[in-house]
C-alpha cells in the first residue's frame, strides 16, 4: 500500500511487455509521486518512458504489479471509474499540442471541463484565468493556426490543467521547441505547478530541464533508478 495519504500516485513493480513472448520495456519498476512532487523520467529514445507514463495515466495496463492512485487500486476500477479519474485527477501533456484546430484557444481548454459537466461560464472563467497565467491574455479567441509553437504548447497545458488534476503526466512537453522557448513554456509550466501542488511526473531526455524538478529517475533496461 502507498505510505501516506500525501502519495497521488504509486507504482509497486510494475512490469511491461507488449507481447506475450517478447522482451520486458518495464521491469519491477517502482515510483511513487507525493502531492506537489516533480518528477523527471530520464532515458534515452525507447527505454520506455511513454510506456510508464500510459500505464500511469490508465490508457494502457500493465503485464504485473499494481498502481494506486490516491489509496485505490487501478486494478480494481471499473473501466468508468478509470475514465472518471483520468478526467478529473489528471492531466497529460505530450510532445505535440493535439489541439482542435477548429477551436479557439479558449474552447479548447473550456472543451474537458464542459465533458466533466462544468457550467459554460465557470469553465470560460478558469480558461481565461489558466490561459492569463501563461501569458496567452491576448491570444484568448486565436485559432491553433495563429499561435505560435510555444503558445500553442501553452495552450496544451492549460487543457491539461483546466480540471485541476492531482497528478500531471507530461511526456517531453517541451521537446518540440527550440532550446529559448522551451525554457520558456518550462519556466510558466514550473510556475503553475508549484502554485498548485500538483504532483508532476514528466518524460524527457533533457538534462538541464531535469536539473530543476525534485526527484530524477533514470530507465535502463526497464528498471527504474533513482538518481
Ligand atoms: P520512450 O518513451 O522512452 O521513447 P517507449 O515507451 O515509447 O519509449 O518505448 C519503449 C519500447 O516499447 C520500445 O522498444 C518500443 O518499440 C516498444 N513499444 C512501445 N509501444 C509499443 C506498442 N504499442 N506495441 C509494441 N511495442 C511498443
């Protein structure tokens, strides 16, 4: 079981193949992020960082082990509970924005509230303020189409943050941008992160960026090290 009611999110030996034959991508991997932890998930292209970060975030599930998430036990969520707390207790960012294009800045971080069930105007009022606090306050009714990359990264992450989860799963969120922006978006991301308490586990091969979280963890042959 999780140690205490501070752990968000917990992974006790969680193995991984994708084949019923094939090689293990995780093996007895444990993490457990306390609340308004940030963690780095550190290795090379394909040790498995995407992996852990989809069996952590319940889009995918893996082959042994057990997760928690709070004090529950994934394993023995409903398939509805599961989409429950993916909608209301986390957020994912990823290397692409994967915005709607059709949707303006502000609709798309209205769009997961309004799935929630949020009132239109209480969903536009933490649009606004989420999108604000990233310095988009002028870019509000933009279209994907006229942001730049790293607006269009900001946008993503205020999505991410719309229905305030406890735990944040960020897979190389600023890999897409050049070296002066991603610190940047990094900065205002850190920001927010830190202002809410979040716990905050993020994929990247970036060492400088990983330099400024709290606990580092290295992927080699599907173990996971603390560094
Ligand atoms: P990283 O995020 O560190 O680049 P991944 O988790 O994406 O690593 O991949 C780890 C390993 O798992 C790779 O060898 C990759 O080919 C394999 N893999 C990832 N997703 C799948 C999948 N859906 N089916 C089969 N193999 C996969």
């Amino acid at each position: 079981m999780p140690e205490s009611n501070q752990t968000v999110i917990s992974l006790e030996n969680v193995s991984k193949r994708y084949d019923k034959n094939g090689a293990f991508v995780l093996k007895d991997a444990s993490l457990s992020a306390e609340k308004g932890k940030f963690i780095a998930l550190l290795g090379p292209s394909g040790s498995g960082k995407s992996t852990l970060l989809h069996i952590a975030g319940l889009l995918d599930k893996q082959t042994s082990g057990t997760i928690y998430i709070q004090d529950k036990n994934v394993s023995r969520m409903s398939d509805n509970e599961k989409t429950a707390a993916r909608l209301s207790k986390i957020g994912f960012v990823y290397q692409y924005h994967h915005l709607l294009q059709e949707f303006s800045a502000i609709e798309n971080v209205m769009l997961p509230q309004l799935i929630k069930g949020a009132a239109k105007k209480d969903a536009r009022e933490r649009a606004e303020e989420l999108l604000r606090d990233l310095n988009l306050r002028d870019k509000l009714k933009a279209f994907p189409s006229e942001l730049s990359g790293g607006q269009k990264q900001r946008v993503a992450i205020a999505r991410a943050l719309a229905n305030n989860p406890i735990l944040l799963l960020a897979d190389e969120p600023t890999g897409n941008l050049d070296p002066e922006t991603a610190a940047l978006v990094f900065e205002d991301l850190t920001r927010i992160i830190r202002k809410t308490n979040m716990s905050v586990i993020m994929a990247t091969h970036n060492y400088e960026l990983a330099a400024k979280t709290d606990i580092k963890f290295l992927i080699s042959e599907g173990k996971l090290l603390k560094q």
